[in-house]
C-alpha cells in the first residue's frame, strides 16, 4: 500500500494520568516531523479523572481519583471503565482542512463502525442537549454534537486541539456501556480505523528523545498545581 495511506499505530503501555497528557501534546509537537497520522492506543495506571482545559477544576471528583487537565476542550471524563485513544494528525493532512465539527465527524464514524460489529445501530449526536456549563460538564452524561450515541445512551465522545502542527484528538469510548473487555474493542476498532481512513497501520516506536521530552514535560506542566488547577504553565 502506498505510504501515504500508512498511518503508525502506538500500541501504548499503562502510565500515570500527568504521563498521559505530556506525551500526547509532545506527540502533536512532533506531528510534522512524524510525516503521518499516529493513533496511540494507551491506558492508565490508576482510577484518574480528566478535566478539559476550559473547566473548573473543581468539575472533577476528589477522593480515589487522580485529576488531570488534559491540553484538549470538553468536560469530565472517568478513565477507569473507558478505551481512550489519541490521534496526531499533521498539518498537512487532508483532515486538518476540515472544519471542526467533521474533524470529529470522521472519526466517530470509525466509532460507529465499530458499534456495528457488536450489534449497535448508533447515531451521531446531531446537536448539544439542551444548555451546557462547560465549566463543569460531564461528558459521558451530557452528550454534545457528534458524540456517538445509541439507544439514548453516549458511548463515546472526543476532544481536540488545533495547533501550527496539526490536530490533537483525544477520544474515549466507554468500555462500561459496551459491556466488554479492552482487547475485544481494540481488535474491533483498528480494523474500524482502518477502513474509515482508507489506510492500514504500521508499528510505531518511540524515539527516547521524544519520551524525555514527554516526561520533562509531565515534569514542568501537567504534574504541577499550576496547570491542573489554575490553567497556567
């Protein structure tokens, strides 16, 4: 297949939330020089909560729960019963001239894709549920245009950044709702990937350079009070 519909798979381990966030803008800080789309498939190594950059930190619950500010919008996000993904997409990429909202679009219908295959006829959330605070909002309760849905019920939603570099999509689909296991839902999403972007994945493999840079980051942004509660780095 022809390079250009290669897309690199990052088949991820389980790090701390502050890990999570640093690695995924450090990937969008590289997106130009990665030359391809990247999907990180990743998990988390503790019960954590991500808030979006625009909330209250205060939207989060405290107690057993570790709270992060992700770099991307939307709200409250639960990351113990959930599949989250990353995807890098660099500027020079078709998707990156898309508008906003279809940006989404077209990875959700990846998502419905892969609700098919387990018996689910989901839908497009086709506009926001009434008035939403995003100061405070919770994602998987509150459902907002383009999440995927079905039966009433959300089960997955996504958020982005758009950079010089390209976009940052941050996505989450609720293991919970779909009542299976994390490995069933990646052997049925990559094919889903792979089928909505025309392309076929190839094995990624961090440079270190590219992991210091990530855990410096963690280091001087998303581990620090600063950024989690006062949106200052």
């Amino acid at each position: 297949m022809n390079t250009l519909n290669q897309w690199y798979l990052y088949n991820d381990t389980a790090h701390d939330p502050f890990y999570n966030m640093a690695l995924d803008e450090t990937l969008l800080h590289a997106a130009r020089e990665l030359g391809r789309p990247l999907i990180r498939i990743y998990e988390w190594d503790r019960p954590s909560v991500s808030i979006g950059y625009v909330q209250r930190y205060d939207a989060a619950p405290g107690g057993s729960y570790t709270v992060v500010r992700r770099p991307t919008g939307g709200g409250v996000v639960y990351h113990d019963h959930d599949l989250t993904y990353t995807a890098v997409v660099p500027a020079d990429n078709s998707i990156c001239g898309l508008n906003r909202i279809d940006s989404y679009h077209v990875f959700h219908k990846a998502i419905l894709e892969t609700l098919k295959s387990f018996g689910l006829e989901g839908e497009l959330a086709p506009e926001e549920c009434g008035p939403v605070d995003r100061a405070t909002m919770q994602c998987f309760t509150t459902p907002t245009r383009y999440d995927v849905i079905a039966a009433g019920k959300k089960y997955a939603g996504a958020a982005q950044r758009r950079t010089r570099e390209g976009i940052l999509h941050q996505g989450s689909v609720s293991l919970e709702a779909l009542e299976c296991g994390r490995k069933l839902l990646v052997k049925k999403l990559l094919p889903a990937f792979e089928k909505q972007f025309n392309m076929n994945f190839i094995d990624f493999k961090p440079d270190p350079a590219l992991l210091r840079k990530a855990a410096e980051l963690k280091r001087t942004k998303y581990a620090t009070e600063d950024w989690n509660k006062h949106k200052k780095c």
